[in-house]
C-alpha cells in the first residue's frame, strides 16, 4: 500500500519547475516538464532509460543549467544557483554512488554533512568539537539503527550500510527537500522495505525530518509505489502521466509505454 499524504501537505508547493528544456546538440534531454511538490509529500520520478530522469535531476540540484523554464523553491527563483548555495536553502541529496567519507567514523560523517549549516566559520571555530551536531547525529544515527556501527569507519562497513549512512547525511541538515537518486541501487532486496520504512519515518518526523518532502528517481517499481503519494512518468524528455501510484498503475499509456501490460 503507498503512503498517505498527510495534512501538513497543504500550502504553496515547495518545489515548482516550469516548463524546464535542456538540449545536448540536436538531442532534447528535457522538453518541457513542469510539476509541483507540495509540503511534505514524496514524489517519484519513473521512466526508462534515456528519458531525462538524470538530467531533470541534476538540473533542479544547480549541477547543470536548463536552457529554458524556471526552477523555483519556496517560492524563490533558484534557476541559477549552484549545489552549495541550494543546500544552504534547505535542499539535501543523495547520488547514485555512495558520497561517505570512507576513512571517517560513521558519526563523524554525519557531523560532517551538516557544518555547512553551522553559521559562519569564525563561530565554529569556537564551537564544540561537534559543532554542537552530536546529538542530532546519534538521533539519526539510531533512526537508522546503525548504532552498533557508529564508531567504525565508514569504509569498514557492508554497501548496505554505507548506503544507510549516505541516506543519513542527507537529512543531517534538516531538509525542506531531499532528492533522492536510486536510493535502492546495489542494495540487498532484503534492505529495500527497511529503507522505504525509514523514508517514511522521516517524512513525518518533525524533530528529524522536519516533515521533508522527497523527490525520489528509482527502477524499482514496488519501492515507488510503496513509497510515494504521487509519481511523475517521463518518457523521451516529456512528462507522460502524474498521478497516485493507482493512477498510474491504472493508466493503460504508461502500462504500455513504460511498465507493461
């Protein structure tokens, strides 16, 4: 069963592209797409290979800047800004391959993630040794249940776990919004429900999660429609159909084109 969008969703969207283009030479990579995320809500972004998933992806994370449309975050119109200075907005993220800092013990990584945020540098200087993110990392750190490995190198662990720890980070923060790439990719099946499980934790968890809300690009078809309150499906740089995940399930275009019949 997919979540259920919860009424703190109401309000102005927090994330809202229009009518966002991104060519390479003669190639169309995105055409057109426009969608909302609204508060709180976990949107997913399907397609198959090639259709502009990545590129759409890395163009509302300031990696890549679209030739045309318009990318805006509550309400602010971040078209042009960079990586940092959307993180500093209260956007976090996670990649396709895992980002962890492999000679760094697990809780240190999470501290890590989070000292952009820790006002300016002369006041972390006299911050604790910390910066007064260690309660915030042992709270995740337990979310996650990965407390019997806290104090091990990140390196040390299983992919699994790293996989969790990278998830981790992004949220350290405290995220309005977190993208999300293949959160599942590489991961042991008998991970994929602990993982849907934790996101949804989040969502709803003001104290760690501050209600987030969750764009997630993903292969796997049952987390999607476990996961999210609605989905996106791209084909060929367009956006086919938006809708709940029985929406989706049920509209014979994107069974066809995309999920099978």
């Amino acid at each position: 069963m997919s979540a259920q969008l919860s009424e703190h969703a109401a309000g102005a969207p927090v994330l809202k592209v229009t009518g966002l283009k991104k060519a390479y030479g003669a190639i169309q990579a995105v055409g057109g797409v426009s969608f909302e995320v609204r508060p709180g809500e976990i949107f997913g972004v399907i397609g198959p290979n090639g259709s502009g998933k990545t590129t759409l992806f890395n163009s509302m994370l300031g990696q890549i800047t679209p030739d045309a449309g318009k990318i805006e975050l509550n309400g602010e119109d971040v078209t042009q800004l960079g990586p940092l200075q959307l993180n500093q907005r209260g956007v976090g993220r996670t990649f396709q391959t895992l980002q962890v800092f492999g000679k760094m013990t697990v809780r240190d990584n999470l501290i890590v993630a989070a000292q952009e945020h820790q006002g300016t540098m002369f006041s972390r200087m006299f911050a604790p040794g910390d910066s007064g993110l260690g309660a915030r990392a042992d709270a995740l750190i337990d979310q996650f249940r990965i407390r019997h490995v806290a104090d091990k190198k990140a390196g040390e662990l299983s992919y699994g776990q790293q996989k969790l720890v990278d998830i981790a980070m992004a949220f350290m923060s405290q995220p309005a919004l977190v993208l999300l790439d293949e959160p599942c990719a590489g991961v042991n099946p008998s991970l994929v429900g602990g993982i849907s499980t934790l996101l949804k934790q989040l969502n709803q968890n003001p104290q760690l999660g501050k209600h987030s809300s969750f764009v997630v690009i993903e292969h796997n078809m049952d987390f999607v429609m476990d996961l999210c309150h609605r989905i996106m499906v791209m084909v060929e740089g367009t956006v086919m159909a938006i809708g709940t995940p029985a929406e989706i399930r049920a509209n014979k275009q994107v069974l066809d084109a995309y999920l099978g019949s």
